[in-house]
C-alpha cells in the first residue's frame, strides 16, 4: 500500500498529426490540432520524491511552471497505482498560452472511481480550479484524492464545460491494478517454490517472475504477460481551429475528421510514444510486439463521442472486464473453481463496440498455430498450392500487388518495410522462419474512421506483431517439464 502522487497542470498547446497515409516527416502531409491537456507526472511514491520539480509549493520551480504553458497534448499523463493504494492528484491551472483571454475552471474527474461528489469533479456540484494569477505566491492547488477499491481500466478528464474541454483533449489513462494483498484475498498466491497457485492448484502457465502487475483484475484467469493501453478518441479539427481563432462554434455540428489512439493516427501509431519515458512501465506504446505464446491484455478506452466498433484480426479476445469490473463468467468461473487455464469458458469476440466513457479489458492468448498456419502458408491444401508459389506468381504479373509491412519500428527511427515474398525467400530451411513475424491489424471498423483528412489507411489503426516462439525459452520449457525444478532458474 502506497501512497502515489501526481501533479498536473493544465494548459494548451498542439498535436501533430499525419493528414496523409505517408511515413514521411513533410509538414504538407501533417496538420497542427491546437488540444488543451494537462502535463506534469508522478511527483513521489510515499516519502520519496520522483521528480522535485513538480513539488510546487517550492518556490524555486514556479518560473519554470510558466513554461509548461503551451506545452500539453493528447493524452495527459497515464496514471496508476494499485488497489488500496492512495492515488493523489493535485492539481494547477497554469492558463492557456494561445488563448491568455480562456480563464476557465479546470478539474480532475476520475472516470469509474467511486468518490464523494464533493471532489469528484463535476463542477456544478462541487468546485472548479482557477488560474494562478499571481505568480509571486503559491498556485492555487487542488489535491484530489482516492483508495481505488477494486482494479481495473480507467480514465480521467476534466469536467468544466465537458462537451469542449474534453474534446479538447483533457483526459489520460488510469490503471488500477491488483495488490498483493487484493489477490491474495481472492487465493492468487506464491507457493514456496515462486510458483502462482489459485486456491492451492499451480498456474504453471504463469512464469515465476510474474508480480501482482501481471493480472488485470483478481482472477486467475486475467494474467498477461503484456499490456498495453489503447485510449481512442475523436476530433473535429473545425471545432479545435474554432477554439483557437476565438470563433463559434455550436456542439451540435461535431463531425469528427480525425481519429485517435493514444493521442495519435496511423501511420504514427506505428512509432515510439514521445510519453513513455521508463521502460517496464504502463505506458501509450500502440504498436504491439509480443512472441507467441504470450498473453497480452489491451486496455481499450473511449473518450471520443462516437461508438468505436474495435476489430482486431485473426486472434479472438477473451473480455477480461469492463469498465473496471471483472467479467462475471470469469468470476463465477473462479467461484465454482473451474480448473480450467484455457479460454474455454469465458466471454470471446473478435469485436467490441465501446461507447463513449467506456474501457474494456482484453486479453489475446498468441497461442503457437504453427501447425495451423503451415496449411496455409508452406503446404496448402484442398489442391490450392501454397501461398508463396501464388504470391510469386502474382508478383511477376505486378510486382506491387505484395504490399509492404513496416516491421519492428520501435527499434528503427524509421519502420523497416518488408513483404511476405521477402519474408519467404529468407535464406533459411527452417519453416518457421516463413511463418513469423505475423502482422495483425486492429482497428476501427467504421472503416472511414482509418482515414487522415480523407486518406486511407490511417486513423484508428494499430498493428500486432507476433514473432517467433523464443527457443530459448522452449529449451528452458522443455528442461522444465522433466525436472519440475525452478532451481533451474
Ligand atoms: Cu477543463
């Protein structure tokens, strides 16, 4: 149990965002979108600061506070702590750079969390924050405070003259997940040996190094090995620009041009997170890069104002929970002690419709279909030959019918572009080495909503990458098996 700490400011400034499907860095393919936001972090955990610098009643940090002016974009920062943690939130409204004369209100509204209305952020009922306005004193501060009770995926925004500030962009992420304690609770324990056990039964499907940060909820059944946080948004770049110039605009005539995950459109959803700053840690990386054989869980937010019908090819999903409540087939499934590790009970999709102010948890097994995709891939059958001797065949009569795929680009500064045929003429015999990477896309099934400024593909649109099962680990696995020894390790 931990006390966790954040200081935000809210401000204004701008996203860039593609308004073509281009790789390219040209600014005729980018378009500004003025946002308001909030930045700033976890300032300390307990007693020990993470970063001085947002300790804002030293007066020695209140110049470089103006600096931040300007500097938000979307999304705000992700915040997480664990259940029974104290979440802290304080809050300072620095004013806006681009429009000084906007001297609204801003608040923290926690999405899910269960507070008192008096700070839950919703200001008719309770306060807003002002602008600090006299920059000699202390910033007029706000802390918002709350013991998340359960886990799960949530959100936070402001919620003075919500239909704007939110489309704007004040929102960001915020993860609840289980503590020790909440799973132990729920009989997700260690045994001696450093092996998960669920009501004294072995997880052996859950590594030994797996810690309370591996399970999206407490249930046996919501360990991944992965996360990732997929916080999707709309935008109505009239309405920004109508912000921005100090023009009208009414609500009601929102027409969104520009679809987002995590702040940003395809094909930028394919590059690091400019946020993400410590490795290992929840963050609003969008590209997804797992090995076979993992469990990977995507946090699925909505804080746009349209339904997004989320599709993800090839790999049902298992729905973990939603709005921050467990699934209840899975909590019946752990109830009755079903001792059952696949996904054979629980509820499965390869599509989700998440309305405004909803999350969903998700969670894809990239279960080893070697033998499965060998049919498809190396062998054929029904008479059809395999796929590459097609593909080869097509590629002479047009070379550019095989399509590039950008692979691994978080390790480039710019992504690698492949194709199947170069994938299969790799010099090895090996057959796996044909069969991986797999590039699965997911997306936005409103399919005009994969567009920049009109443009296909872009938007709401995300790639999975799987590679290869590590044959290390499959050595280590097999070793495992005989001697069901973790001294091993
Ligand atoms: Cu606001």
């Amino acid at each position: 149990m931990s006390v966790r700490h954040y200081v935000l400011f809210s401000t204004d400034g701008f996203i860039n965002s593609p308004s073509s499907s281009s790789l390219s860095d040209n600014s005729t393919d980018r378009k500004n979108l003025y946002v308001f936001g909030f930045v700033g972090g976890l300032f300390r955990v307990d007693s020990t600061i993470i970063n001085s610098n947002l300790n804002w009643q030293n007066p020695h940090n209140w110049s470089d506070y103006q600096n931040l002016k300007g500097t938000a974009s979307i999304p705000s920062p992700l915040i997480w702590g664990e259940v029974d943690d104290d979440i802290l939130i304080t809050l300072i409204n620095l004013g806006m750079k681009y429009r000084p004369d906007l001297r609204n209100y801003h608040t923290i509204h926690i999405h899910g969390a269960h507070v008192s209305t008096q700070i839950d952020g919703f200001p008719e009922t309770s306060f807003g924050v002002p602008v600090w306005e006299k920059l000699k004193e202390c910033p007029p501060a706000i802390t918002y405070y709350y013991k998340p009770m359960g886990s799960g995926t949530c959100m936070y925004h402001c919620q003075v003259e919500a239909s704007e500030h939110i489309q704007m962009g004040m929102y960001g992420a915020l993860i609840v997940y289980p503590s020790m304690k909440s799973l132990n609770e729920a009989g997700i324990k260690k045994n001696k040996s450093g092996r998960w056990c669920f009501n004294g039964t072995e997880q052996s499907h859950i590594p030994f190094t797996a810690t309370n940060r591996n399970f999206a909820y407490e249930n046996v059944s919501t360990y991944f090995d992965k996360e990732y946080t997929m916080l999707l948004s709309d935008i109505d770049s009239t309405w920004h620009e109508s912000v921005f110039n100090n023009s009208s605009f009414n609500a009601i005539n929102y027409k969104s041009d520009y679809w987002l995950i995590n702040g940003r459109s395809f094909p930028d959803t394919l590059y690091p997170h400019p946020l993400t700053s410590k490795a290992g840690e929840a963050n609003y990386e969008s590209y997804v890069h797992v090995k076979t054989g993992e469990k990977f869980l995507l946090r699925m937010i909505n804080m746009g104002y349209q339904v997004v019908p989320w599709y993800v090819h090839g790999w049902p999903f298992l729905v973990a929970g939603k709005d921050a409540v467990l699934n209840s087939i899975l909590k019946l499934k752990s109830h009755l002690n079903i001792k059952n590790t696949a996904n054979e009970i629980g509820e499965m999709g390869c599509t989700v419709s998440i309305a405004s102010g909803q999350t969903y948890d998700l969670i894809i097994s990239s279960d080893d279909k070697r033998e499965e995709y060998k049919n498809y891939i190396t062998k054929g059958f029904s008479g059809v030959p395999y796929l590459y001797s097609q593909l080869k065949s097509l590629s002479q009569e047009d070379s550019s019918a095989i399509f590039n795929i950008p692979t691994e680009p978080l390790k480039c500064q710019k992504p690698t572009l492949t194709n199947y045929l170069q994938i299969y003429s790799q010099g090895s015999n090996d057959v796996n080495d044909k069969l991986f990477p797999q590039f699965y896309p997911m997306h936005n099934h409103d399919g005009y909503k994969v567009t920049n400024n009109g443009i296909y593909p872009g938007g709401q649109l995300a790639f999975i990458q799987v590679d290869a099962p590590d044959k290390l680990e499959e050595v280590i696995k097999n070793k495992r098996k005989k001697r069901d020894d973790y001294e091993f390790f």
